[in-house]
C-alpha cells in the first residue's frame, strides 16, 4: 500500500491521471471545467468538454495555423477544396472547436467549410496579433477593431473565445493593457464570450496562470520538449496552477507542429497529454484526414485503457471489501 500511494503521488505531482482518481470521481477522473462543474468521464475522443462556465466544446480541435505568418499558413497554401474537405472532414468526425487567428487568414476558410452547419454545434476561437511584423500592415488596432473585421469574415454575430496571440515575455499585462481593456469591453456586449492569451514562453505562462483577466490559456507540450519553452515537467506544474485558478486550458504543438515524425513517439505524447488533468481542450494543426484518424485513435486507446483501469480498480477495492466483511 505505501508504495502504491507513493507512486500515485508521484504521478499526480505530474499531472497525470491515476485510476484512484477516477475511481474517486474527482476532476481527473471527469472532463471538468475550469469552474470545477464537471461533466461524465467519457472514452470518446471528442466527447464535449467544458472549456469555461461558457463554453462546452469537443475535447480535440483543428488547428488552422501551421507555419503562419503574413495572413498565410499550410491550410490557405493548399488547394482551397482541399483545406475546405478537411475542416468538413474534422467536423463531421466530430471535431467542433476551431483554432484560428488573424496571422493565419482562415476565417474565411472556415466559415466557408462549415456553412449551412449550426452555429450552436461549433466553437470558433480567435487571436489578435498586437507585435510588429507578421502583418502585412504596420498598424495594430484595438482589439475591436480587428474583431468586428473577424466577425464578418466568418459571417457570423459573435466568437467564443479571442486572445491575444504569441505571448513571448513576462511583460504582456503592461504591455498590452489597452488590448486587455478592448477585448473586456467585447466581452460585455456579448461580441465574444471568453477571452486569453497565447503562450509562446513559460514566463508569459507564468503570469498567464495567475492573472484574473485570463478566461483561457492556449500553451505548447509534448513529451519530446520540441517547439516548446521549457521542459514538460516545468510546464505541467505552471499549467497546474492555471487549473487550480480556474483557468480553461487548451494544449497545442502535442505534435511538436509535425515535428514528431515516429508514430510512436506521437502516440507517446498523444497519450501523456490526454492523461493530463490540468488541460480542457488539445489542438492539432492536422493536414490531412489520415492525420485526424491517427490522433484520434489514439486518443480513444487511451481513454478507453483510462477506463479498464477504472473498471480494474473498482472491483479490486469491491473485492478487498468483501474480504474485510
């Protein structure tokens, strides 16, 4: 038993799903929101999950921004009824949450692909790049402007969530303000319903974690510490407080942006991720549909071996029970 409980504090201390804690119903065991409202642990891969009070989204996402910059990316670099098959492709595999932003260009893409579909059974998430370059123009309107130009561009009257994209310092609360204040101010006439930021450094995670303004926290893990700041250990423990203050998570760059090339080694991240308690939502900046397929298979192996373990766990303590009587 104590070494039992040793283990089960170590892989807790990682972030990492035990069966005890399914067994005991807490949020690991459940896809939780950043509230602590939880909803019933699930083995589908994209089962909804609560990504803040407002916001029940399926648990993976499509990432529309592999290699962007200057409003272009792999998915508008592609033939267009490629891209267009493929975010069709994602949603009917029941895919429900995208990724996009103003460095990337795909919200027409986007609102194009999914055209016809109920606004109601998709989540459309945002990002307002505030840095110089990676524009074509100078200027850096406040984040009204740019999402009054973002609403029309996926035709639609509101967002769920918006950020504020590539937070790279520990600075960006002083220096993005004016941005901070103009995405409230959208939030309170109901133009988005959920706002954040973008994590490109741990020390801009960091502040992220703590700051009472941040609904959501996009930030970059994977077991191989490629495409990422800091080590996954790091990382786990930053995103842990985030969690514990209630903020919605979303993990990208779980492939290392492509990088992972072993399919072991994606299966491997794949799973560490999915095990994680303190994460909502995992996106993947997916190409093609074999790619969807992978990712989503294994996913569903974890989860499923999530629950036999469960199953296991409960009839051991049912059977020490028994005994005990």
């Amino acid at each position: 038993m104590k070494r039992r409980q040793f283990l089960e504090q170590a892989l807790t201390g990682l972030g990492v799903v035990t069966a005890d804690s399914l067994l005991l119903g807490s949020s690991w065991g459940q896809e939780s929101a950043a509230n602590g409202a939880e909803l019933p642990f699930s083995t589908d891969p994209v089962a909804l999950v609560r990504l803040t009070d407002e916001i029940t989204t399926s648990r993976i996402g499509l990432g529309t921004g592999v290699c962007a910059s200057m409003r272009q990316c792999n998915l508008t670099k592609m033939d267009k009824d490629v891209a267009l098959d493929l975010i069709r492709f994602c949603y009917d595999s029941g895919i429900r949450y995208y990724d996009m932003a103003d460095l990337y260009n795909t919200h027409g893409l986007v609102a194009e692909a999914l055209a016809g579909r109920p606004r109601d059974s998709y989540t459309l998430g945002s990002k307002v790049w505030c840095h110089a370059g990676g524009l074509p123009e100078e200027e850096r309107p406040l984040a009204e402007v740019s999402v009054e130009r973002f609403l029309k561009e996926l035709k639609t009257d509101y967002l769920d969530l918006v950020q504020l994209h590539c937070m790279s310092n520990e600075h960006w609360e002083a220096e993005l303000a004016d941005q901070m204040e103009s995405l409230e101010r959208l939030k309170k006439r109901g133009l988005i319903r959920a706002h954040g930021v973008s994590c490109h450094a741990i020390s801009a995670l960091s502040k992220a974690a703590v700051n009472p303004w941040v609904d959501t926290i996009h930030a970059r893990l994977n077991t191989a510490d490629t495409r990422m700041d800091g080590s996954w250990d790091d990382n786990v423990a930053v995103l842990q407080t985030a969690r514990a203050n209630g903020k919605g998570i979303i993990i990208m760059k779980i492939l290392g942006e492509g990088s992972i090339k072993d399919p072991e080694e994606r299966r491997k991240s794949t799973d560490a991720v999915t095990r994680l308690e303190c994460k909502n939502v995992m996106i993947v900046g997916f190409e093609k549909r074999e790619h969807v397929t992978e990712f989503l298979d294994n996913v569903a192996a974890t989860l499923k071996d999530m629950e036999l373990s469960r199953k296991a766990t409960v009839a051991g303590r049912r059977g020490h029970n028994w005994r005990m009587a």
